[in-house]
C-alpha cells in the first residue's frame, strides 16, 4: 500500500505542469475566471494578482515534488491548492452560477464547473494527501506505471460525458419571438444591411463569455453582431482588446437584464431591424449559438447572401 502511496508524485507533477503551462498561455482569461468565481472580496481588483499567485504555486509545487528531501513540502502546497480549488468549485454549484472551470487556463471552448471537476479535484487531493503520508522515495520503473493509471483515471473523469445538453436554453418569457427587446442605443446598421442583429450579452467578469468571445466575433459572416454589457465600459473595452476582439461594437446598459429578465450572460438576443426579438437564449457553447443562429431563418430578417460581412 505504501508503494501505492509513494507512485502519485510523478502524477501530481505532470498535472501541476500541464495546468501551469495552460493558464501562462492566458493570464488575464485565467483572472477572468477567477473573478467570474466570485469568492473573493474585490473580486476584479484582486483576481490578476489571484492568477498570478495560483501560476506560482502550481509551478513552485511541481518542482518541489521532484526531489526526495522536499517532496513533502511540495505535496503539503499542492494539496492546499487542490482545496482550494475544491472549495471554490463546490460553493459554485451550491450558488447555481455557471462558471468556466478555468483548472487548465482559459480554455476555447466552454468547459463549466461541474460534478465532473469536483470529483477530479477531490481526486487530485486525494493523490497529495496520499504523498503526504508516506516517506519519500526515489523514483522508480513502478512509480512510473502506477503514475500512468493515475492519469488515465484523470482523463478518464475529464472526458466521461454527462447526459446530452438540451441544443438551447428557452429564452425569458418576456423574450418570445416578436416580443421587443430592450436595449439601450445602439450603433446603426451600415446602409443597405439588412441582416438581423446579434446581441451578445457579457461579462468580462465569466469566464463562459470571455470562451465565447471568438464564437461571437465569427458570428459576424452571418449577422451583425453587438456586444453589450452592465459593467463599466473602461474595463469591459480592456476586456474586448486582451482577447483580441477590441473591434466589435459595445454598448454599455447598466438594466439590460432586469429590463429583459436575463438571468446571467453569456445570453444571445437576435432581432430584426426594428429591435423585434427573432431568437434568444443561453450561448455558453458555440453549439448553442450556432443553434441560436439556425432558428433565424425560420423568422423575417433572413440573412441576406448578399449583405455586407
């Protein structure tokens, strides 16, 4: 037992690095998750340095689990890691927000915090307790092997599907195709543009909207599409040009949930030229959207072949 014990380090250590090397990829994505977790005080205004910390101790655990003389140490870090990263998780399906993990950066596509990743991250604890309690050996041929099932039994958590998620979210009762959408001024459409409008509602403070960032901009080969959001312009615009999209439309509507009794972004209204609603509904997957974009031909406001991109 023993044996089994001491073969989780090189597992802790692969894993430690490979989520390390995905947040570096994206630190503002990965601050931006933090912030949508929202278990910190000032929540946007700590959530950077947050990343930044979290980055260190993955990378400081990884290399002080290598060596025999400070692998315990090295351990105790990463299993106060994985706790918090438990914690968190937990008090974010206890909370019902929907949250992109963030376990591995910022992902691009969608990959929200689910009984899925708790029971991941309480295995990932489960490794460090386990290397915790038992003295430090040097590396072995078996270590290596049981190190392997570990990871597989990771990865085999990571990809287990959950049961089909429905292909969109109904829309708010006052959201119904033909009802009006109401939405604070926004930019008009280019002469002779008669595609419908996309509103992408956002928040640089979801993790879910900064991974459908990319989806929205690409939607713009089939209509226009607007971003709008509650937050402060300054930052939501900061938000737009770290991921690469500064060039989309904003419009800044401090009441545009209660006024159209949107839970949460990231949410999608589609309308014709008159602001009439032709679909809406929850966007937290490109699959979603696309479905949402689908459900426009059934409607007027028709994409055009001919409009302008």
């Amino acid at each position: 037992m023993t044996g089994v014990a001491a073969a989780a380090y090189p597992a802790l250590i692969c894993v430690l690095l490979v989520a390390m090397a995905g947040k570096a990829r994206d630190v503002r994505g990965f601050a931006a998750i933090i912030d949508g977790y929202r278990v910190l005080p000032s929540s946007r205004r700590l959530a950077a340095p947050a990343a930044v910390a979290v980055l260190a101790a993955e990378a400081t655990a990884a290399v002080l689990l290598i060596p025999p003389g400070t692998r315990l140490w090295g351990a105790i870090l990463a299993a106060a890691l994985f706790t918090a990263f438990l914690v968190a998780m937990v008090s974010v399906l206890r909370r019902g927000l929907r949250v992109d993990c963030g376990c591995f950066g910022s992902a691009k596509r969608s990959n929200p915090v689910s009984i899925r990743t708790v029971v991941r991250a309480g295995l990932l604890l489960v490794l460090a307790v386990m290397t915790v309690a038992v003295p430090p050996a040097g590396f072995s041929v078996t270590h290596l092997g049981l190190s392997g099932l570990y990871l597989c039994l990771l990865a085999g958590i990571s990809r287990f599907r959950r049961r089909p998620v429905p292909p969109e979210s109904p829309p708010p009762a006052g959201l119904r195709p033909g009802a009006r959408f109401r939405v604070a001024s926004a930019p008009a459409p280019l002469s002779g543009d008669t595609r419908p409008t996309l509103y992408a509602l956002i928040s640089p403070s979801c993790g879910t909207c900064t991974a459908m960032l990319r989806a929205f901009a690409a939607a713009r080969a089939r209509t226009r599409v607007i971003m709008v959001s509650a937050a402060e312009e300054r930052p939501v615009r900061e938000h737009l040009a770290a991921h690469g999209v500064a060039d989309l439309p904003l419009v800044i509507d401090p009441d545009v949930y209660e006024a159209n009794d949107i839970a949460w972004p990231p949410f999608a209204v589609i309308t014709d030229a008159e602001g009439t609603v032709l679909a809406a509904g929850g966007t937290d997957t490109p699959q979603r959207l696309d479905t949402l974009l689908s459900r426009v031909t059934s409607y007027r406001g028709r994409v055009s072949p001919g409009a302008p991109a």
